[in-house]
C-alpha cells in the first residue's frame, strides 16, 4: 500500500465530501439513545429508508425499554419482520435491550470493548453508535458504501472491511472517522450507486483524476 499516494487521495475525497455535505447527520431516526442502537441493529442488510419505516411504528409500540423485555418473541418478530433476517434481528435486539436495562441502567456503554458484548454488536455498529451518541473514534465503520467506494477512489485495494479499515485508519485522521463513513454513504446514494460502479463521471473520481490520482 503506497501511504502517500493514498494519503493525498483521501485529502481530495475529505474535501469533495465536506464540500457537498458540510452537515451531515445519520439518515437512521430516534429520539432516546438506545433507539438508535436498535435502528443499526435492524439496518444490516437493509436500507435506511426502510429502518426508519419499520422504526416509526415500532418506538411507538414500545416507548420505553423495558417494554422491550416484556414484548412476545413471535409478535416482535412481525414487527421488524420487512427489514429482513427477522428472526436474527429479533433474537438480538431483545437480548441486547434486556442486559443494557439489567447490566448497564439502560445507559449505552461508551467504549467498542462493552458494545460489542452486546448480541447483534459487530465492530461496525458499534463504531456508528459511538461515532453518533458519544463523538468517539475508535474505528471507521465499514459499510457496503465505504467499501465500494474506497476501491473506486483507490484508498484501498482489499475487499474484507476489517482489512479496508485498517487501511483507512491509516490515511484519514481521526477527527474524519466519523463524518467520512457517513458521507461516503450519502455520496454513494447521491452521486455513485453501484449500478454506476464503472462511471468516472462523479465528482470524487473527477477531481481525483484532475489532481493525476487515478
């Protein structure tokens, strides 16, 4: 991995993404912090859009969190059952909701070691609930944008997000942890989805070849 050459180009991405979305806020919708963690639970393998469908009925039906541990399995699943792998899904959210309330007063830990033994909590989520809830950094969260995304503007040339990861930790500074992983999502929704995976058009890849990056 040449680190210089990856280097500059993450500086132009950083700046392109700032410059489009100088705000950026997570497009998953809650109110009480542990919503949010159930909203990224539910949103592997599903999209946003679709989470916070499900989630406006679901916060309504259960407004606090124990009513969680009281909700009946079959019943529950139902409920979340269009963001897919529902059984999984629900099997996590409720045993996850149940030892917050019994081991840690409802109050959502503050370091990736204490989130991820939660069911349901990969390195991932709990990066994005971190990143959201607390402002801390502790790693880049991998999603299929980023993925996608930082082979096409040649940040990295693996395909395992935890490799991918460790790639961009290396290149992006801290304080653009948070942010890149969000922009780069809303970039891949606005401006490159993956049925244009090819397209040189967008424009990162432009100002990336523009600069004689790519």
């Amino acid at each position: 991995m040449d680190i210089d050459l990856k280097t500059r180009r993450a500086e132009i991405v950083i700046k392109v993404l700032t410059e489009l979305f100088p705000s950026i806020k997570p497009a998953l919708r809650y109110v009480k912090p542990y919503e949010f963690l159930i909203a990224v639970i539910l949103s592997a393998q599903c999209t946003d859009k679709k989470v916070n469908e499900v989630t406006a009925k679901l916060f309504k039906k259960y407004p606090t969190l124990e009513s969680y541990t009281k909700a009946d399995f079959a019943e529950f699943c139902m409920d979340i059952r269009q963001t897919g792998f529902y059984t999984n899904k629900a099997k996590n959210v409720l045993a996850t909701t149940k030892r917050l309330l019994n081991e840690h007063a409802g109050v959502i830990p503050k370091t990736m070691q204490d989130l991820m033994q939660f069911p349901g909590v990969a390195r991932k989520t709990a990066s994005v609930v971190l990143g959201e809830l607390y402002r801390v950094s502790e790693g880049i969260a991998v999603d299929t944008h980023v993925i996608r995304l930082s082979q096409k503007f040649g940040l990295t040339e693996h395909t395992n997000a935890e490799k991918i990861e460790k790639d961009l930790m290396q290149i992006l500074p801290r304080k653009e942890w948070r942010e890149f992983t969000l922009r780069m999502a809303e970039y891949g929704r606005q401006y490159s989805p993956a049925h244009k995976k090819d397209d040189r058009t967008d424009p990162v890849t432009k100002a990336l070849i523009a600069e004689n990056l790519l």
